[in-house]
C-alpha cells in the first residue's frame, strides 16, 4: 500500500478499487481475510485479461485457446474473399495470421493441438479449402514453410516458431539475464543446479517449466558453454532458431529469379508452382485420383494428355507466345522446360536486372498460359495468343516503368529501351 501511496504522489494516478483485484497463492484464510482488509480490494479468480491477453499460472485450457482460434478464422471469413490470388493470400496469411500469432506466441507456450490448428487453417486458406469445399493443398506445409532460397514461401509455421519463441526463456536462464522471472526459476526450480542442462524437471514442477525444459534437446547444440551460436552477437534470434529448427536444406539457386521483384507477384506465384510441377493439370489429377472427364490438352487441338511439360513445353500455343517474345525482346531463348529455361538465365552472363527482366517475361507467360487454359476449360472462353501476348508485353512495360529509375536498371538501359519501344 505504501508503494502504491509513492506511486500516487509521483505520477497523480490512483488505484481504482472498483476495478483492482488482488490475486494471491497458497496464502491461508486468515492471512488472506488481513491482506483484503488492508488493502480495500476484492480477491481475483485466473484466468485475468491484462493488456488483452489471458492470464494464467497454469496450462491453458482447451476453451481459452479457441479464442486465439475463433479470431484468426473470423478475420479470415469477413475480412476476405475468397476471390483473392494465391499470392493475396499468401499476403494475408503473412501479415494478419503471424500477427496474431506472433504476439500471442512470443507471450505463451501455446499447447501443440492449438498450433497445428492454426497452422491447418492457415493452410486451408492458402490453398482455397473451406469447411464445405475442400481443396488439394498443392505443396506440402513443410516446404511452404522453409525460406524462399531453400524453396519455401517462407511462411512461419506456428509449431516451430513457437518454439523457437519459448527458446528466448531458456537462453534467458543459460546467459542469467537480470530479469525477475530469471532469478525466481534459480530460486525455486534450479536450487540444486549450475546448469540448465543437466538440471532435470521436478515431478510436481508447472506444465510451463516442463515445456521449457523439453526445449532443451533440441537448442543444446545452438550453444557453445553458455554461448548462443547462431548469431554473431550472440544475442538470441527467433528467426535463426525457427530456421536452425526447420533444418538446413540445400540452396534452390534459381529462387531470386522465381521470386525476383520485376515480375508480378501473381505471376511469382505461379511460376513457384509451375517450376515444381505442382500446379493442378489433368495428368496430376489423376494422379492424385481426382476424377477427370478429359485429360487432353485444351489449348491445342493435339488430342495430348495435358501434362506440365506439355502445357509449358510442347504446347502450340505456349510456342507461340513464347516465338512473338523472342521476337519482341530479341533474344534467343530456346523454351526447353521452365526450370532449363531459369537457369539458362541465370547462368548467362547479362546484368543482373536483364536477367531479372527475362525471369518476369518467363513468369508472365506461365501466368498467362494457365490462365487461358482454366478460361478455356472452366468458362469455355477461348484466349487467342495474341490478346495474351500483348498482355503480357503491357505488364511487363508497366513493371518497368516502375522500376526504371533504379540503380541496377540504369546498367542495362539499352535493352529496358528497346523493350519500350517496340
Ligand atoms: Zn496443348
């Protein structure tokens, strides 16, 4: 109560009884009937909401968790539509989903059945599935959950990110941070202990502390004595520790020309689909047991089944578009399978930016081609090649429009002005 009188002269703001409570453990009756006669407050009952979050000493329960649940699927169902591209709701599930999740995840150990919730529902939007319509996830969580240089989309998983929130508590305990709760776990859980390594979990210890502590088998190798060693600093990084928990995997050197600014970001999408052989042809709905009722390809009348490399490859008018590029831009590029084709670029010896120009005319024409398949084959509209070259002449103009005043545009002016003259 005295601090509470110092409070009060130094900053002029009182305590309102009608809305403070005082929360207390393991005190006895008579004590407890003292302390909320000395203080004028009632008694509090967990779980509390400070500062829009639950509170709570124990595990959450299941019913607490659904709020976190019911407000992701609720922005998810107003806010948006349906209609969005796969690369607006890559967007969404970025900025709104990890928002929640990160602030409520950088707070809580959230139980692992809540997280794969929301990483399923996350999912489910990313790939267009709803409680009445389900739809095939094209590629598998994991992968769209690495960094784009090792193939991903590089959305953060809430299991593993999770994790690696917590592990900012353990390298808290191992660097012996000045912080209450720090000193308190030294206090109570490691009495006995000179390392949070080798201490091990009491029986009747928290469901939080047990969490914490099984954290360790995974983050002992991060550490060199009470060093963190993933960053140079040696300060504790969330996203090195979500990477070093995702495991290294090998570079996907043609990612910064899939994923290059130049091209359109639905069109970045799509060649990230296309490139894996991942998007949804007849040949692949058949493999995955899908009925179809004509596996031919409906651009050309060659009575072929449509496959990837059939729609992006040998396809007449995928050729054909491809031909009216080469003529536009000048260049030879010998259309020889979409993954050939971004490598050959990247393997050339053209400025930077040109290359990235080439990569976005790649990834226009895999757009538009796919386009115009599911424009022939779910509306019955027919697209001819030459609306969809002169599309993609317009889109890719604009981009560079956009970004011709840069730096890195100015090295390869020539080829940007020949572009946009002819
Ligand atoms: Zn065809």
């Amino acid at each position: 109560m005295e601090a509470l009188a110092h409070f009060n002269a130094a900053t002029g703001l009182e305590a309102n009884l009608e809305k403070s409570n005082v929360y207390l453990a393991r005190v006895d009756e008579r004590v407890k009937m003292q302390i909320l006669a000395r203080t004028g407050f009632s008694e509090g009952v967990f779980p509390i909401k400070y500062l829009g979050l639950p509170l709570s000493p124990k595990k959450w329960k299941k019913i607490e968790c659904w709020s976190l649940i019911d407000k992701i699927t609720h922005r998810i169902k107003v806010t948006y539509s349906k209609q969005l591209s796969y690369a607006g709701r890559l967007q969404v599930i970025n900025a709104v989903l990890f928002s929640i999740h990160s602030f409520w995840g950088a707070v809580f150990i959230l139980p692992q059945s809540i997280l794969k919730k929301v990483d399923q529902i996350c999912r489910d939007f990313l790939w267009g599935s709803s409680a009445d319509k389900k739809k095939v996830a094209l590629v598998a969580w994991d992968k769209v959950c690495l960094p784009k240089r090792q193939g991903g989309l590089n959305i953060k998983g809430c299991s593993n990110w999770n994790k690696a929130s917590v592990g900012q508590l353990l390298w808290q305990i191992i660097v012996n941070k000045e912080s209450l709760w720090v000193k308190w776990v030294h206090d109570i859980y490691m009495k006995n202990d000179t390392s949070i390594w080798t201490h091990k979990t009491p029986i009747d210890c928290s469901w939080y502390w047990r969490k914490i502590n099984a954290l360790k088998e995974h983050m002992q190798g991060w550490y060199n004595h009470r060093r963190y060693m993933l960053t140079q600093t040696g300060k504790y990084s969330i996203t090195k520790s979500y990477q070093a928990l995702m495991g290294t995997k090998p570079r996907w050197n043609i990612a910064e020309l899939v994923w290059t600014s130049m091209a359109i970001p639905k069109h970045r999408f799509m060649t990230w689909l296309a490139v894996q052989g991942r998007l949804l042809t007849q040949e692949r709905k058949l493999r995955l047991q899908i009925q179809v009722e004509d596996i031919a390809c409906c651009l050309c009348e060659e009575k072929v089944m449509e496959t990837n490399v059939h729609l992006f490859e040998d396809c007449k008018w995928t050729s054909t578009v491809w031909q009216a590029m080469h003529q536009w831009i000048e260049v030879p590029v010998h259309n020889i399978g979409i993954v050939q084709v971004l490598e050959n670029i990247k393997g050339n010896r053209w400025k930077q930016f040109k290359k990235e120009i080439m990569a976005a005319i790649c990834g226009a024409i895999i757009y538009h081609t796919w386009r115009a398949r599911n424009w022939r084959r779910f509306r019955d509209i027919r697209v001819h090649t030459e609306e969809a070259v002169t599309q993609i002449k317009k889109e890719i103009s604009e981009r560079l429009h956009l970004l011709s005043s840069s730096k890195r545009a100015n090295k390869c002016r020539h080829f940007i002005q020949h572009l946009l003259c002819n």
